[in-house]
C-alpha cells in the first residue's frame, strides 16, 4: 500500500542537509520511521538539563526557539525555522539538554529517531562533513553583522573548514608514550611530566593498547585522593580504548571524540585494540585541523618550534581571508582578525630567533613593524617593515650592542620571508643599520625629521610614524609616540609639508573622468590603487591624527571615527573616506588573492564596468580630503 506521508515527509526532508545527500530509498526507509508532532505556541519539546531524546527534530513549519535559563529568565540562543534541525548533536554525546526548545509559534516538527540516523553517522561522509560543520560553529550560536545586516559565522567558516578538512586524513602524533601494566601512577606521571604529553596508553607485550590515562585522569582520581601514586596505573586507567586506522578522516575523528565523549584515540595498524599501537590523536590535533579558525591558528603560531612550520599557519590564514571576503565581513572585522594573526606569527618568530641567539640580548629593546602592518592594514602577505629599538648603552659598547640586535635581526627577517612575507625592495628593516639603533638615537632622528624636514625625511615620518608595538619592551614605543606628537606640536611646518605629499599623489582620474594608468615601467598601463587612491586616505588621516594628538590610534578606518567625532561639522567627510577605503582596500585584498600578488597593479580590461564604477565612486572622498587639508594648512604657502 503506498504510503502518501512518508512520500511527503521525504519530498520535504531532500530540500535540506544533510538528507539531500541520501540516496532516495535511503530517505524513504527514514521518512517512514519519523513522528510528526505539531506543537502550540508556548510547548516545550525538551527542557534545559532534562535528560535527551533517542530522537532529534526538524521543523516542518512555524518556529522554535531555543533558549538558555538563566536564574528566573530565559536567553533566546536561536530560532529554528523551516528546515533547521535542532537536538542533534545532544542526542550524539547523549548529555542533558543544555537548552530548552519551545515553539514560538503554532509548529509542525518531524522527530527523527537516533536509531534510524545514526547509520549513516558512520558510513556516509558527506553526512560528516555536515556534522563536522555543524560541531565545529556550536550550532550557529556565534556570529556578527556583516555590512548587509546578514547574520554570519564569528569563529569559523563551515564550508572552507569542510574543504580544508572533512575528508582529508589527520595529522596525529606517530609516538605515542607508553607503559606497562605494572607501571606506578607516579612512575606515568613523572613521564608525562618528563615528555610535557597529556596522555599515557597502557600496552601489553606486543604493543596493543590495553587502556588511558590521561592528565583529566590523574586530576580527577589521584589529586583527589581517591587512588595512591604508589597504585599501579591499571587502578586508574580507562579500557577499552577506543581505537581507529590511520586513514581516519578529520571528520571521523570529530565525531568518534564526541561520540565516546572522550579526549583521545588510539591508533592502531589495522584499526583494532589487538594490533599495534602506531600513534595517539588528541582533540587539540583535530582543533588544529580546524586550519580556518582564527583562535586556533593563533593557538598553533605560540606552540610551533619551528619557523618552516609557520609557513602553513600563514597559508592557512590567506584561505581564511579569501572566506571572510566571500562572506563579506565588515572590513574592521576582518583586519582586526588577520592582524592578530599575523601579530602571532611575528612574535613566535622573534622568539624562535632568540633562541638561536648565542646569548640573551645585552639590554632591553623592542620590536617595531611599520606601514600597513603597524597600521594593522597588511591582510596581504606582502614586503616587510620593521625596525629595532634597544635600550641606551654606553657609546664604547653601542657597536657591540647593535652587532647584537642586527645579527638577531637578520635571522627575523629571513624568519618572515621564510614565512611569505617579502624583503623590503628599500630596506627599511630591522636588519639595516639605519633602522636598528637605541632609544636616543631614534628620538634624535625623530626630531630631525620633524624640525629639519627633507623630502626623504618626510617620506620616511610617513612610514615610521604609523608603528607599532609588537615585542619586548614596550615603554620604549610609548616614548618615541611621546617625541612624535611633542615635535607636531612644534613645528605646524611638519604637518603641512605632510599635508603637501598628500596633495601631490598622481590623481586617479583624468580630466575626462577616465582612470590614469602607469604610462611606463614593469607595470605599464595598469592602475595604481595604492599610490593614486589609498595612500592619501591613509596619509590624511594620519596628518589630522597627529593635529590632534590622538595616541594609540594608528588604523585608518579607526582614525577617521575618531576625527568624525572630534568634528561632527566634518563628520560626513570622514565618514565618506572610512567608507571609500573599506571598499578600496577590499578591492585590493580580492585582486592579490586572485592574481597571487600584492593586488597594487590592477589591469583595467580585467574589471567589471560595475566593478570600475565602485572605484571611481572612492574618489569623490579623496578630492574632499585633499581640499579639507589644503584650507586647513594653507598649503598653497608649501607649494
């Protein structure tokens, strides 16, 4: 006899995932096995801390929210509505609900069973890869606004992690620490101690693994006082083990650790407990595999030993801007987060290459980067600018102390390269001389090119003023911040000469309204986005910065929120050029990434028309900044 709803209930279930990746007699035998509840406003269909369903749901129509108790009241988490399934990943671990589900309108819910389900958590891997996405992002409790007011993915994106690693094998540590059965606590815990390791497995004779224990283990039933360290380890250690081959997916993984609700598998050759053990594979090595998550790359930079190994959390940290970009994340947000990555990278570097240092540094110094880095604006690998400051020393001692400081500069630099980020065609390193020198000598060159300015020395203050703290002793910025902003307000010739550069950068547009290109050189008839549209956004805010003696502030975007608010009259100015350079320096992100370069040159013939008018409607805001510093400088007197 045919059965009409379960044909119905399958029609609706293939809309959605992870059903619309089952075969269709698949889909069938569950449709046929489902509930179909309809729910009134204001039911619950579980409550917080009650025990979980052997069933999750799905809704048919209506909404549900999900709520989290708080004391007297309740958090609204999320809203299920059509096609959203909920109670899933509780029914996995089988733990108490952690939210309640109640309908917030009259609802239909299908209520799958555990039962049904749960074979093709096993056997089929597009169904892993969707339960990867869905535990990996908490079931969508973390997100932000993206400029369109769309709610988006905070923490990780579902579809490049399941690109990077759903089906892909996991890395796992190939050698495993061991012991014997008659082996005291205190004897595994002087190892793990020993070899700073979380785990210990427990073989027999031919290396099968017969139990755990883990650093949770040794808090939980030796701190305790519930066993001796004087116990031999069987008293503690959890057995079976699970176990798995070592073609186990990052999917695989994922879900066996919240399956089993443990923090540990063990390899073995042929995937059972009565082979060999071959490695251990810990929930920090599938986080790790999560390569897109910006804590986790973050995480990972301060434990690599190696700077060979910093190259992949780098390359990692491109696809994880090329996500953010086609989700379209507010541009703040975006810098912020690759910033922060990138700010790890260069610290774990430095500390790397104190390591290799002969000897500790002589004196205190600090670690500077400069440009758009120390403007927290580099998503691009591109060259680098940095520079050391180190603490005042005699001058019989100064060449020694700068020997130091040049030597350990040099293994940074080439660290960074190394890492992808190019050497400065000008030099302006750490690892020349001219930008590695103590305190005193600094604020003098400071001063100089503040009281005496030249053509370079104006160059020079535009990229060494935009600086920025990254190691050491941080004191020593705070100083130099100091003698930037006591010379500004000396010498109002400084900010109008700056003003004047600002003025002179090659226009954009021609008297026809069409864009000038690159009339000769490597990069002949290709636009400069960065010299003819971004940097007098840049130089502009900072020259209006320093007027006000806004310390701390050395972002772009975050200095022209500062200026709307100091001048409401000007604010629409502000407001403008913030807006003209999220879009500019977006524009310029997505064409490094799809031409592999710094995104600076761009071929005019590869734009869209819609694309060309989104840039040209960037410089109506440069014409009024450059008006708005020639009026309030009187640059005309420069020129």
């Amino acid at each position: 006899m045919k059965n009409t709803i379960a044909e119905r209930i399958q029609d609706f279930l293939k809309q959605f995932p992870p059903f619309d990746v089952l075969k269709k007699e698949e889909l069938f035998s569950i449709a046929g096995q489902i509930r179909v509840l309809y729910i009134q406003k204001g039911e619950y269909i579980f409550q917080q801390d009650t025990s979980c369903h052997e069933e999750f749901y799905i809704v048919r129509e209506g909404a549900i929210g999900l709520y989290r108790d708080v004391k007297d009241d309740q958090d609204l988490v999320d809203i299920c509505d059509t096609g959203d399934l909920f109670g899933l990943r509780i029914m996995i671990i089988k733990k108490n609900y952690r939210m309640s589900a109640r309908a917030d309108e009259e609802s239909i819910v299908y209520a799958i069973p555990a039962t049904v389900f749960e074979p093709f958590i096993e056997d089929n891997k597009e169904v892993n890869r969707f339960l990867l996405g869905t535990f990996a992002t908490h079931a969508r409790n973390y997100y932000t606004e993206t400029e369109k007011g769309q709610k988006i993915d905070n923490t990780i994106s579902i579809e490049v992690a399941n690109d990077l690693s759903a089906l892909r094998s996991i890395t796992y540590n190939k050698k495993p620490i061991t012991c014997s059965l008659d082996d005291t606590i205190q004897d595994i815990a002087k190892k793990m101690t020993k070899k700073k390791v979380s785990c210990v497995v427990i073989t027999d004779q031919n290396k099968c693994p017969l139990g755990i224990i883990t650093d949770g283990d040794l808090r939980a039933k030796v701190a305790t006082g519930f066993s001796l360290i004087t116990d031999t380890v069987s008293k503690i250690m959890i057995s079976p083990v699970v176990t798995y081959s070592k073609k186990l997916t990052v999917a695989e993984a994922q879900i066996a650790l919240i399956k089993h609700n443990i923090s540990h598998l063990c390899i073995t050759k042929d995937g059972t407990i009565h082979s060999k053990l071959t490695g251990i594979l810990s929930d920090h090595d599938v986080l790790v595999s999560f390569g897109n998550n910006p804590s986790v790359l973050i995480k990972e930079a301060r434990r690599v030993k190696k700077i060979q190994k910093l190259r992949y959390i780098r390359k990692q940290t491109e696809k994880l801007l090329k996500s953010y970009l086609e989700q379209d994340i507010p541009t703040p947000h975006i810098l912020h987060i690759i910033s922060e990555i990138n700010d790890a990278l260069i610290v774990r570097i430095i500390e790397l290459s104190l390591k290799e240092m002969p000897s500790p540094p002589p004196v205190k110094f600090c670690f500077l980067v400069l440009g758009s880095q120390g403007r927290s604006e580099q998503l691009l690998a591109t060259d680098q600018d940095n520079a050391i400051v180190f603490e005042d020393v005699d001058e019989e001692n100064y060449k020694a102390t700068q020997n130091y400081f040049l030597a350990l500069a040099n293994i940074i630099t080439k660290g960074l390269h190394t890492i992808g980020f190019e050497y400065c065609p000008a030099e302006m390193m750490a690892s020349n001389p001219r930008w590695c020198m103590s305190l005193s000598k600094w604020s003098s060159q400071f001063k100089d090119w503040m009281t005496t300015p030249t053509e370079e020395g104006t160059l020079l203050s535009s990229i060494f003023f935009d600086f920025q703290y990254i190691y050491g002793d941080a004191t020593m910025a705070d100083t130099l911040s100091d003698v930037v902003f006591d010379g500004v307000n000396k010498s109002n010739r400084f900010l109008g000469l700056l003003g004047v550069s600002a003025l002179q950068k090659p226009s954009p547009l021609g008297f026809f309204k069409q864009f000038l290109v690159e009339q000769n050189g490597e990069h002949k008839d290709t636009f400069d986005i960065k010299i003819r549209a971004m940097m007098v956004l840049i130089d502009a805010a900072r020259i209006l910065t320093l007027q006000y003696n806004l310390k701390g502030v050395n972002n772009t975007l975050q200095r022209y929120s500062k200026l709307a608010e100091i001048e409401p009259k000007n604010a629409d100015i502000y407001e403008s050029c913030a807006k003209a350079y999220r879009v500019l320096i977006k524009f310029r992100t997505r064409q490094g990434l799809l031409h592999k370069d710094s995104g600076r040159y761009i071929k005019l013939n590869t734009l869209s028309k819609k694309d060309k008018l989104r840039l040209k409607r960037c410089f109506r805001p440069i014409r009024d900044i450059q008006e708005l510093l020639n009026i309030r400088f009187q640059l005309k007197t420069f020129m």
